[in-house]
C-alpha cells in the first residue's frame, strides 16, 4: 500500500499541479498573516465601532448591495434580451456599445456626475437657465446607487447575453408550438434558464461594489469599505480595520455560497448542437420605445460623463505632451500587461489542474485562489505591504550576498508588490472566463491527445488553446481593463513616485482639480474602450464554433 | 498570432524595465520629500534651493495618510528625509508613531513663532490656514455671526453645512474644542450643530460653498484657502460663487478662530538631515514663504513676510492659543464625539 | 495472454466501489464486448486500461509490459493505447489529415504522410484529407476517429460505446465495417456497449459486467450465436 500511495501522488505531480499548489500557497500567506491579527484583544475603538457604527454599516452595505444588484441585474438583462431577441436599426452598434461603460471606472462617473450636479456643474446651469428649480443631490445613496448600476451593469449585460445566444430556439419554438403566450415564455421558459448568468453576472457587480472605496468616501456613503479606510486612518486602529474586513468577507461569502446555491450544479455541459434565436424585427411603437430606452441607458451611464470630460479636456489638453503624462501611460501599460500575463498564465494551470476527477483538495485550493476578488482591496494592501516587509528582510542576507549596495526593501520597492496584489484580487476573474471555456469544451478533446502520446504541455499548447482561444482573450481583456481601472491597490502599493493613470486622476479629482483629472481619465476610458471593441469585434472562426 | 504573443510580450518586459528603472537616483546630494503638496510654484522654489546650495529635491508625493503609512512601514529603509503634510493632528500622530526627529535650529526658532512649531522640535509650521464661516451676504446680517458655538442656537436651525466628521480638518477643528471647551463644551456644540445641519455632511469644502450659493444653506464652515482657489478658479461660475460670499472670523470676542497648520518634520531614519533642515530653514525663509504660501491662498507662517491682496482684505484676526498639538491629543476623542453626536 | 486484468479495484470511496475484483485475460487479436447497463462501471474499466484513471489496486499487463500495478502506473501518454471515444473527440480545428497524424509525432515527415496515407485507405476515407471534422457524418467521423487511433500502431485499441451516435440503419453497415478493419488489423480490442446486438455482432467474447463485477462470460460462435463458457 506504501508504493501506491507514492505511485498516486507521483501521478498527480505536474506542471499543472505543482503551479496551482505553489499560487495558492502565495495567495494564502500574506492573508493568514494578517488574519493572525484578528487573535489580538479588541481594542476600545473597536467597541466604539461596535456600539455607535458597526449597524448602520450593515444596514447601509446591504441595501446598497441589494438594490445595485437588483437594478442591475434589470437593467442588463433587460438590454441583452432586447439586444438578443430582436432586430432594429443600430442592433449592432448597440450591442456592443452597452458594454462600454465598464470602460469608465465608478469614480471617475462619480466625480463627473458630482461636479454636474453641484451648483456650478453642468446641469444645475442648465436647469436655471430654464428657470427650473430642480436640483439633484447625487451625493446619497440614491445617487450612489445610480453611478454603480450604470458603471456595473455590463457584467450581468455579458453574462445573460453569452447565455442568450447559446440557448436553443428550440425551446422557445417548443413553448410556442404548446400554446404558450409570449410573456408566458418570457417569464416561465427564457428567464429561468437565464438564471445562472444573471446571478453569476449581478455576483460580480455586488463584489465590484463591495471593494469600491473612491465613490463612497466621496459621496460619504458608509458601508463598509468606506468602513474600513475609516477605521484605518481616522481612528486609526488597523486592528479595527481587520476586523471589520473580516466581517466584510463573511458577507461576501454569504452572498458568494447564496449564488452558488441558486447556481446549483454545473459540471455537465450539453454538447448537442443548438439551434440559434432567430430574431424577431420590431414594429410600431415597440420599434421606437425599445432602442430609445437602451439608448437612454448609455448616454446616462456613458456618453453624457464623456461629453463631460471631453469638454474639460480641451481645457487642458496640453497636459497630453508633457512627457509626465507619456511616462504615466507607460507605467499603467506595462503594470497591466505585466499582471494580465501572470494572471491568465496561472489561471490556465488553475484549470487544468481542476480537470479531471473532483476532490476536495482541488476545491478548497480553488477556493483559496479565487478568494482575492472578494477581499476588499485595502485588506489586500496590508497584508501584501506587510507580507514582503516580512519576506525582504528575511532574504536581505541573500541580497547582500550578491549585492553589497542592494536595497533592504528590494521586493518591497519595486512593482513586483504591486503586480503580486494585483494577481491575488483578480485571478478569479481570469480563472473563471477560462474555466468556463474548459467547461464548453469538456475533458475528451485532451484526453484524445494524451492517448496519442502528447505530453500534457504539448497538448495544452495544441489542442487546448486553440479551442479556448476566445475565453482565454476575453480573460486577458477583462483582466486588462481591471488592472487599469484598480484604484485602492495601487494608490498604496506602488513604488514611490510610480504614477499610473489611475492614481493620477484620483490625486487630481481629489484635488477637486476635475478639469486637469480628465485627460488621464479620457485615457483610461479609451484604453478600456478599445480593449473592449477588440474584445467584441473578434472574428469567430467557423470551426471553433462548432466545438459548441 | 504567435508573432503577435512574442511582440506583446518584449513590449511589456521592457517598458517594465524602463518604468522600474525611470526613478533612479543619481549620486547627487539629495532631499527626498515626502510630501502632501504639490503645486507647480514649488519646482520653481526647489529649483532656486537647487541654485543656491547644489541640492537637489526630489519629491515624492501621495496622500498624507498614505505617506505616514508609507513612512511606518519602512522603518529604516526609508528614502524619506522630510515628510511635510497639512493638519496639526496628523503630524501629531507621525510623532507619536516616532517617525520624525527633534532638529535644533535657530533660523527655524526665528522665522516660525513658537505656536506654529512642535514643542518638541519635531515639526515646523510653514503655512496657516483658517477653518471660518463662509455666508450669503443676501441671508445673513453680519450682525448675526458671532462664534461658533452660536451655530448651534435655535437661530440657525436648518441653515448651516459642513464636510464631513471623517475629514481631518473638521475632526482638527473639534479636536480644539476639547482643549478649549473640554469634552462636555465640544459634546454641547457637536449636538448642537448637526441638529442645525441644512443637510446630511456630503461633498468637499467647495461643495459647501456652492450649497450656501445654492440656497441649501446659508452658512458653511470651511477653510480659508478655498475661497483662495475658488476666486481663481478658471470655472466663471466658481468666481461666481466667491465673489458673491463673504468670509467671517468667528469667535474674535472669545477664543479666536481656529488655525491649522502644513509643516514639515525630519524623519527619524533621515539619510541627508542637514540637507533636510537647510530645505526647511530656506522653506521658512522670507524668501520663499510668499510663493510658498501663496501657491494655495494660505498665510505664511512667516510674520515678516507680507500678505497676499486677498488675505490682506480680510484682515487681521485673532486665532486660537492653543499648542497645535492638542489637536493630535485629542483627535481621537473628538472622532468618538463625533460618531456619538450623529455628526456622519 | 496479450492482455492481463488482475483484481482490479477503483472506487470513489471505500463504500461504493465502481469497479470490484475484476479480472480479465484477452487473447492476441481478441475483440471483447464488454456488455453491461449504465452505471456498470464498463466506461471506468476503459478509462483504467487507458491510464486515465488510477485504480485502487490490481494489475494490468499488456504486450508483457506492466502497465499498472502496485509498484508502477504509466501515464495515458505513454501507454500505446489506442481509444475511440463515444463522441469521436476528433479535433475540430485540424484537417482531418492532421487529425489522423496527431499521434504520429515523432515519425519523419515523409514517413508520418505515408501512415496516415495507409490509415485513410483502410477506413476508406482518402477524399476527405483536408475537410474539417464538422463537415464530416456521423458515420464518416467514427471513421476518423478509428483512424486517428489505430496510426500509432497501439497495442490494444479500446471503443467507448462505438455505435451509440448512429442511427440505427447504419449500423449495421458500420459494424461489419468495423469489424472488417479491426481484423485486418489484427488488433486486439476491447469495446463496451450496453446493446446485445453490437456484440453479438462483433465480438469474439462477451463479458457481462454487473455493479462492477463480472456476472457472465461467454464466447461467440462463427454463426453468432452463443455458447456457454
């Protein structure tokens, strides 16, 4: 029993396993460092938190989660049914520009729409030179609630759209043929299927909103994440701090296992070929109604912020030539790479290492990889900053040796902290678009090259990239678009003087310098917007889409 | 595809590299600042210390709570020489987080009075800022603006804004309050005053200026400098906004007006202490306090130095006497009060 | 015997074993139908014999190579086993040309083209070198899919459900087919199904499997009837 209990694990020990194991293991360390913390008596500012704050941040948390999730999951499903089921004029365009406004990160839109509601801003003008006495107050929950619904919505947007087009006419034409009415359908037969996208899509808008720490400081909106920074440096305590991110991760794992739950199992995957929607063209007052309304959407949640930033823009444009500004793409580019590569490279081992016979371990190690996306990013910042302080001076008698003059805190003055958090909170994200991608694809296609003598990398090169090419390329460009947008991580692990697009127009809006915030921010949304027409505009290859 | 990997790739593990190796120093004497500033005037006064002393100042500039984390965590290894931030109590807690040194200078000793210096000669003030109230001349008598703790009568009920208790300028203002009043005093205003609030706190100190404009409010409480910058804004409609509000000094008949400070200290760990102080003495000189201070409409801590038009016009005023340090000691109470009191 | 099954256990957990002391001998040129319904365990002894599942204990010996035992477990790469799976898994991105040569990497060029020549001429498919699997039938891909297999010149040739995608009057075609191809082979197989007809039809030898365990045997006479073992 000896041997074959070393014959096992000498079966199991591959480049997929071995890198799984050691990522998690990266993942994991800095996180239990801190969590070791948590064991420290609490201190009077935590039972000041606890009696006077500590409610009203659930409370707030919840109804923020609630209703951002709600309304958009609304908003996007309602947009790719439309976009989906039926024709008209602009389908095209329009199915591809809703997912522009994840292009504009949430507190940029904040800042933007702040400034045109405020008194001298945009609107506000715009109503008195009307003569109407109407005013908004974006800074309440309302309003944030608003700018996270229109910046997030996309997600729910992609998934429910992804699953749409997959799902076969079939039962639709199926449904119709027993009599049923069109809403009947609707809400008995095409919703229900859609569920798991628009849970897994209004998922990722809830965590997105959870770690957003830009529009809730400036709005003043005190859930949790706001919570925690305040705690951090107002009281001061980072103990505090801890204890509530702790409690921020129990409800994300709530709400997380709650999904999973609706999810419900989801190893199997039908391979049979399914029939496409043919969609249905619109008419009379549907064909106006409709595309007005998904129109509506993106001018609120993109091109009115735009046309905002633009404006301020030829303001300053000459900021576009200083060679400050050159150097700070650069930066942001060659971070976002750096991290996107690292990112779909260990999520690709994370998958394959997932293949094959499920086992406990292979889940927990799964879960622990993916728990970066739930941990707000200040959290992250901590136990990272605190992790490679720990790790430097450890290994600073190896530096020496073969550097006299090298820095004490060489790791932790360089990007590779940065790169490292930035790995840790969003390979989920990388991981589950491949994941997925493996899923449609199944295990039969790499088990046939294994029994044709390839080795497992050669057969991962071969046959598996080719067939997951458009999932891997969307995990990069998801991963990309994040990475640029990401805020709290890099505002604190950067190296000193390392500016990147995003930390620079946080400092300037922070600055109320919104005029000088939006060229950077005009970049960033370009970036991101032409990351996501490459992502749309990709041309299918006939063959792989048949793999369906 | 595969040529389009290759390309993507080198591009990245270059401009990785360049970016990794663009903040290198060179063998020069040098000052590293971390600082919380940073306006365009104030490369031209590095330049001219450049000038005269051959150092050169590198400025590393975030957020000053990032800066203050920064500076703990690196302990010794730190670059830092000079950490300059705004807000008494912050630099109370670099102090009580022992990351700044006692420095002895004469030239300091006599260009900053004693009030705006750390008693233990950790920080050294280098410009002052009023927390005043900003009103609609149209709404308001000035005959009815006495102090603040006037704020909180029955009068004003529903007409007054401010920022929020999470800012530091208004956990500072409170912090004085405690030292002047005691807790009972501070606790009576911050009930006080968030009952007469026009609105839940929201926005920055410009916000409350343009909800005052608005007819939200007809009082806010908010710093000097951002009348400064509003004034000169390049947004019409801002000028706008100032030019239409007037300033007031509250509290002239009792305890002054509360003033804070931005300063400078030397980090503990400082690899170039002498250049640090020659950058402070030649900060706090008559020479470079004007632009200085001017770059953000702040007064000079600097009594010999003249005032700006615009300051000028406002006059004279009486400020608290208190040792800026009490807003550092009692800042966390004041957080307490404030979360206690409603103030959000 | 060319192939040697001993005591072969596979079980998920200790309680519910899948596969429960079988053992197996094929002769050289055998074709076994293992015939058995769903959740017999015949799918997993196929994946144990391909080396893509390690068995709890037990051995597997074929060509008097030790493929598995307590000591030894050779990778599904490295095993010279042939396998059609029950949907062809052919690769929808190659030409069916490189489909069929997948397996033959280490061969010279000239070398490989010739086998892959010789392996579409015994499935009778030469004309579709360069169509693509999704333009191929049913029946054309099993073909494939035989041909892909059999190119490496594997030791045994294993079919998962061979004829479960066909529709039923083609069936009867495809096995005579088969059966022709694999015997001029000369390849020793071992196929499993869950329908007496495929068997009878092909098979040398019947293997009943039951809950993971051999119930039945019996061997296949020249006029296709059985007689007992």
């Amino acid at each position: 029993m000896c041997d074959y209990m070393f014959n096992k694990i000498k079966h199991h020990i591959n480049v997929f396993s071995v890198t799984s194991i050691l990522a998690a293991f990266f993942i994991v360390l800095p996180l239990f460092n801190i969590l070791l913390e948590l064991f420290t008596a609490p201190s009077s500012a935590w039972l000041h938190i606890r009696e006077h704050l500590l409610a009203g941040y659930v409370i707030n948390t919840i109804i923020l989660i609630v209703a951002v999730g709600v309304f958009s999951g609304i908003i996007g499903t309602f947009s790719a049914y439309v976009v989906t089921r039926f024709e008209f004029k602009g389908r095209k365009v329009l199915s591809w520009f809703l997912i522009l406004p994840l292009a504009m990160p949430s507190y940029i839109a904040a800042y933007v729409y702040a400034d045109m509601t405020s008194y001298t801003g945009t609107f506000s003008r715009f109503m008195r030179s009307l003569h109407i006495p109407l005013s908004i107050d974006i800074m309440s929950m309302p309003g944030v609630i608003f700018i996270f619904v229109l910046t997030l919505y996309p997600y729910v947007y992609l998934m429910v759209k992804g699953a749409l087009s997959k799902q076969s006419a079939s039962f639709i034409e199926n449904a119709r043929l027993l009599g049923a009415s069109k809403v009947r359908i609707l809400v008995t037969v095409v919703l229900p299927l859609l569920r798991p996208a628009m849970i897994a899509g209004m998922l990722l808008v809830v965590l997105e909103t959870l770690n957003d720490y830009g529009v809730v400081a400036y709005f003043n909106i005190r859930v949790f994440s706001f919570a925690i920074f305040d705690a951090w440096f107002r009281l001061g305590d980072i103990v505090s701090a801890i204890r509530l991110s702790a409690i921020l991760m129990i409800i994300v794992f709530a709400v997380v296992f709650i999904e999973r739950m609706i999810r419900g199992k989801r190893r199997y995957t039908i391979h049979i070929k399914t029939k496409p929607i043919e969609r249905v063209y619109l008419k009379g007052y549907k064909k106006i109604v409709l595309p007005a309304i998904l129109w509506v959407i993106m001018a609120f949640a993109f091109f009115v912020p735009v046309a905002q930033l633009l404006w301020y823009a030829t303001k300053t444009y000459p900021l576009l030539f200083d060679l400050n500004f050159i150097y700070l793409v650069i930066n942001s580019l060659s971070v976002a790479l750096t991290a996107t590569f690292l990112i779909v490279f260990i999520a690709l081992m994370l998958a394959n290492f997932n293949r094959g016979r499920q086992s406990s371990f292979k889940k927990s190690l799964l879960k622990i990889t993916n728990l970066g996306y739930a941990i707000p990013g200040a959290v992250i910042a901590v136990a990272v900053l605190v992790f490679f302080i720990d790790a430097d001076t450890t290994f600073y008698s190896i530096y020496h040796w073969f550097n006299e003059d090298s820095p004490r805190l060489l790791m932790t003055s360089s990007l590779l902290m940065l790169i490292f958090a930035y790995v840790l909170r969003f390979m989920a994200i990388g991981y589950n678009s491949i994941e997925a991608s493996y899923d449609k694809i199944g295990e039969k296609f790499t088990e046939a090259a294994y029994l044709l003598k390839t080795s497992k990398l050669k057969t991962l090169l071969s046959i598996d990239l080719p067939l997951i090419k458009s999932g891997l390329i969307s995990a990069a460009i998801i991963v990309f678009i994040d990475v640029i947008k990401e805020l709290p991580l890099t505002l604190i692990l950067r190296p000193t003087n390392y500016e990147t697009l995003a930390s620079q127009v946080y400092k300037f809006a922070r600055e109320e310098m919104l005029q000088e915030a939006a060229i950077p921010s005009l970049v960033m949304i370009s970036l991101s917007s032409l990351a996501i027409y490459i992502f749309t505009h990709r041309k299918k290859k006939g063959v792989v889409k048949h793999v369906r | 595809m595969r040529k389009l990997l290759l390309g993507l790739s080198l591009f990245t593990v270059i401009t990785t590299l360049s970016a990794c190796m663009l903040g290198v120093n060179d063998d020069e004497l040098s000052v590293t600042v971390y600082s919380e500033r940073h306006y365009d005037t104030d490369q031209a006064l590095y330049d001219a210390f450049y000038e005269e002393t051959n150092i050169k100042v590198n400025i590393v500039s975030a957020g000053a709570d990032e800066l203050i984390n920064r500076l703990d965590s690196e302990g010794e290894d730190t670059q830092a020489d000079l950490l300059m931030i705004a807000d008494a109590g912050r630099l109370y807690r670099a102090k009580d987080l022992e990351l700044l040194q006692t420095v002895e200078s004469d030239e300091l000793n006599a260009n900053i009075p004693q009030n705006y210096r750390d008693v233990d000669g950790m920080w050294y003030g280098l410009t002052k800022r009023a927390r005043i109230l900003v009103y609609h001349p149209e709404r308001v008598e000035v005959d009815e603006l006495s102090t603040y703790e006037a704020l909180t009568e029955e009068a004003f009920n529903n007409r007054v804004v401010t920022r929020t208790s999470g800012n530091i300028y208004n956990q500072s203002l409170m912090a004085s309050f405690v030292a002047i009043m005691g807790e009972e005093g501070a606790r009576d205003f911050a009930s006080g005053l968030v009952n007469n609030f026009a609105r839940t706190p929201q926005g920055n100190d410009r916000d409350q200026a343009k909800a005052v404009m608005e007819g939200i409010a007809d009082v806010a409480i908010m710093n000097t400098y951002y009348m400064g910058r509003m004034l000169n804004s390049t947004d019409p409609y801002e000028r706008e906004v100032a030019e239409t509000l007037r300033v007031f000094f509250p509290n002239q008949e009792t305890t002054g007006t509360h003033v804070n400070i931005s300063a400078a200290g030397v980090t503990r760990h400082a690899k170039n202490k002498d250049a640090a102080v020659q950058l402070l003495e030649f900060l706090s000189s008559e020479q470079a306090q004007e632009s200085f201070a001017n770059a953000n409409y702040e007064y000079p801590v600097n009594e010999a130095v003249a005032l700006n038009p615009l300051l000028e016009s406002w006059g004279d005023f009486k400020a608290q006497d208190i040792q800026l340090n009490a807003l550092g000691e009692y800042a966390y109470q004041a957080a307490i009060i404030m979360d206690e009191e409603g103030w959000e | 015997m060319y192939v040697r099954i001993e005591d072969l256990v596979f079980s998920y957990t200790p309680k519910t074993p899948v596969i429960s002391h079988i053992s197996l001998a094929v002769e050289e040129g055998e074709i076994i139908a293992i015939l058995g319904s769903s959740g017999s365990g015949k799918s997993t002894l196929l994946r144990l014999l391909s080396g893509l599942e390690m068995p709890n204990q037990g051995n597997i010996i074929v060509n008097e190579e030790t493929l598995c035992s307590n000591q030894v477990f050779i990778d599904a790469e490295k095993r010279h086993v042939g396998m059609v799976f029950q949907d062809y898994a052919l690769f929808p991105h190659m030409s069916i040309e490189k489909n069929v040569g997948f397996g033959l990497k280490k061969m010279q060029k000239q070398a490989r083209d010739k086998r892959i020549h010789e392996m579409l001429e015994l499935v009778n498919m030469t004309d579709r070198k360069r169509s693509y699997p999704h333009e191929l039938s049913g029946g054309q891909q099993q073909r494939i899919a035989l041909a892909r297999a059999l190119a490496p010149s594997p030791n045994i040739l294993l079919l998962d459900e061979p004829f479960s995608n066909l529709d039923a009057d083609l069936k009867m075609k495809i096995r005579h087919e088969l059966k022709a191809i694999i015997k001029m082979a000369n390849m020793t197989s071992i196929f499993v199904t869950h329908d007496y007809d495929d068997a009878i039809d092909i098979a040398d030898r019947i293997i009943y499997l039951e809950e993971g365990k051999i119930v039945h045997e019996e061997r296949v006479d020249s006029k296709r009837k059985t007689i007992q073992h």
